[in-house]
C-alpha cells in the first residue's frame, strides 16, 4: 500500500513524523536506492526499499510506550549539540529506539512521554495545546488562597496547596510553616508562560516546576531518572485522544453555527 515516506518513516520508529519531514528535505531519505527529497512523496513499505539517515526501514517494530520521570537539567531529546545530558543518558540499555512527544524544559522535572509509535505522536501533538497537564509548581514566598483564586482565573488555569514534595521539619520555621509551598496547577500547555509572567510580576517568581500529569498519564510511583513501560489500557486511553478531541472539535462547530443562525 502506497504511503507518504515521513508516515512509513516515523511508524518504523527511526524518527518522529516532524523529523522524518527534515530528513527527507535534507536529502538523507533513498527509495529504491534513490534520493527523495520531496515531501508528497509515497512509497510502499511491503515492497520498497527505503532508507532513512543510513538506516534501513523494517516495518512492524515492536511498538514501545514509556513515560519516563526526568531530572532536572536534562535535555527532553534524544542528542544535544551542546553536549548536555539527554533522556538518553535515563534509558541506557533499553533496545528499541524512542523519541520524546512534546517538550519539558531544561530546568524542569517530571513526566515525558516517549513512543516509537510515529501516528500516536503525531496525533497527540496535533492536539498538544488542547491536552489537560499537571504541574506542581514551588513559588518564592506563599500565596494566599485569595491569591490562588485571583490568580488562577486571570491565569486560566487551577491552582491549589499542596503537600510540600520535599518539605522537612528542618527546613522549616518556627512553629512548622515552611518557607515555600508547593501548588498543584491544572492547565493547557499554552499557559505555562503566562503563569510564569504573572507570579514573576507579582513577587512570587517560580523557583521549581515539575510536571506530574499529562492526558491521561502519571508520573507517580517512577523514581527520578527511571521510566516505566505503559500497560494495555494506558495505550488505548491515548490512542483514544484524536477521536475525542475530534468529536470535541466538531461539536463546539455545531454550536457556533446554531449560534449565528439563531444571531
């Protein structure tokens, strides 16, 4: 069955769909024994050869999901040019190759997705913006439930206290308050930097992020710098993510149209 090559690419696990595009533009994809550098192009995986960044694709790979808790000040790819850590340094000695969905910042910890599951990830990165994350977040100072309310609406997004993740009785006050809390903040990705804009501007500038939850992921229960390999239900609650955010997309359509008529 004839595909387009990025498609073929990315299913294989060799790269993510997006990076399968930039390795067809650059000249580094052969079909058949000849370069490729067109993007439309298709190609068939039960009969052709193809060839991306020197490495032969081979249809049906196992299909691998992990969800790894990463340290901070890693790198959330596979290779960094500076020659910083990468997730790589966490799965050393696991034999498929995977590659990250999304991004979590360099002074970040927590949850990161990764798959060789090419479709999936497009397909979650297609609705990226739209997917519920988690984050517990450690401010300078304390915020007051008024300012978890005020905040959190300006912000777009819930706030609330939480049990401090790393808080002992040292490093506490007199009298048991500690110096800093934990928040627990539900929100969309497109958020983060204008939570961050907001408590920097009013004197409460984020000190710690780490992200707990991402669609219907967790985190808890794998160490720092461990990963865990996803059961049967977890893939098909994420495999489930374009159908609903589809079904989503095409009612809130629905509704706007039965808006401007009855307008």
């Amino acid at each position: 069955m004839q595909e387009r090559l990025q498609k073929i690419i990315a299913r294989a696990g060799i790269a993510s769909r997006r990076h399968a595009e930039q390795l067809i533009l650059s000249g580094q994809v052969r079909v058949n024994g000849h370069v490729v550098t067109e993007l439309g192009t298709k190609a068939d995986a039960a009969q052709d050869r193809i060839e991306a960044a020197g490495r032969v694709v081979k249809e049906q790979e196992r299909r691998v999901y992990l969800v790894l808790n990463k340290p901070p000040e890693i790198v959330s790819s596979m290779a960094d040019p500076e020659g910083r850590k990468t997730l790589k340094n966490c799965l050393r000695g696991f034999p498929e190759r995977v590659y990250p969905v999304g991004n979590l910042e360099y002074t970040a910890s927590g949850l990161v997705f990764l798959t060789n599951d090419g479709d999936l990830a497009a397909e979650m990165l297609k609705h990226w913006g739209e997917l519920e994350q988690v984050y517990l977040v450690k401010v300078k100072g304390i915020l007051t439930l008024e300012e978890l309310e005020r905040l959190g609406k300006e912000i777009g997004v819930r706030m609330k206290t939480v049990r401090q993740p790393d808080a002992t009785r040292r490093r506490a006050r007199p009298g048991g308050q500690a110096r800093n809390y934990w928040y627990e903040v539900r929100m969309r990705d497109t958020k983060k930097d204008e939570m961050r804009n907001v408590l920097f501007r009013e004197g409460h500038p984020i000190e710690k992020l780490q992200r707990i939850g991402l669609a219907s992921l967790t985190v808890e229960s794998v160490p720092l710098g461990r990963y865990r390999v996803l059961d049967a239900k977890e893939i098909a609650a994420l495999q489930r993510i374009g159908h609903r955010q589809g079904t989503r997309k095409k009612e809130s359509e629905t509704q706007r149209q039965r808006d401007r008529r009855e307008e």
